[in-house]
C-alpha cells in the first residue's frame, strides 16, 4: 500500500536554530487532512472543547 505522504524537503542550517524556530517556520496543516493521509477515518477523531482534536 502507498502513502499519500510525501517527505517533508530538509534545508540545512548553521548553526543549528533553536526549537522555537523551527516550530515558527514550520507551515501549519489542519489535523484533519494530517489525520486523513495517515489513513485515520474522521470518526476516529476526538474533538475537545474548543473544536480541535484530541
């Protein structure tokens, strides 16, 4: 079976950023599709009060 998946391209920095700046950098994708690429059906998914999954 294949993934719908496909890698994530790496660019190399120096020196190495420090966490916070990787997660600002990082684009941000709906869990909902996330969820959906990695085969998870939309009823497997738990909301939690402010209407993100769990």
């Amino acid at each position: 079976m294949s993934s719908p998946q496909s890698p994530t391209r790496l660019k190399l920095v120096r020196p190495v950023p420090g966490d916070i700046d990787i997660a600002q950098a990082a684009a941000i994708e709906p869990i909902a599709r996330i969820a959906e690429e990695a085969g998870i059906l939309p009823q497997e998914l738990e909301f939690y009060e402010n209407g993100n999954y769990l």
